[in-house]
C-alpha cells in the first residue's frame, strides 16, 4: 500500500494536480492522492472495500470511513484517472526489465 501511495504521489505532482481550481466548501480531510491509491490497491488486489480499508488502517493510514470512501471514489474524475493511467504505462514502459510481448 506504501509503495503504490508513493507512486500516486510521484504521478499526480507530474501531472500538476495541485494546479486545479480549489472549490468551495469544507477541505477534505484525506488527499485526492490518498483516496485515488486506495481503490488502485484495491483492484490491483482485488480486494473489498472493507478489506482494503483494513489493510491501510494496519499500515498505520489515517483511512475515512467505509461510506466516505464509497462516496470519494465514486466522485474521482474520470479524466484524471486516465492521465494516471497513462502516467502508469509510461512508468512501466520506461522500466528496461519489463518486457512487452
């Protein structure tokens, strides 16, 4: 989870998330980074929600409640999640030990 939470962070400031407009409201309390490396562990694991909330939880993560989560994830933008996406092939492709084939 430390590592893929890392690698969200590497690949957001890449793709300068922190330029977006900030809205009005409350600030959230957990970061778009965090809540976008949750759902990407948890489908790279192919976990639950609840499971990967738990997981987090014992990585010493300060994780929102289940029906946060659900609710964050489900707000992501969709845009967004593909410029991580294609941030995440680049990586890979640029690795000289993985091989396409």
């Amino acid at each position: 989870m430390k590592k893929l939470y890392a690698l969200t962070k590497y690949i957001l400031e890449k793709i300068n998330l922190n330029q977006q407009v900030k809205k009005k409201g409350r600030p959230k309390k957990y970061e778009e980074r965090f809540i976008i490396a949750l759902p990407l562990f948890q489908i790279f694991n192919k976990r639950s929600y609840r499971e990967t909330l738990e997981t987090a939880k014992n990585e010493n993560f300060d994780v929102p409640s289940l029906s946060d989560y659900h609710y964050r994830v489900k707000q992501l933008d969709e845009e967004l999640l593909r410029l991580i996406l294609k941030e995440c092939a680049k990586l890979l492709l640029e690795d000289k030990q993985i091989k396409c084939g």
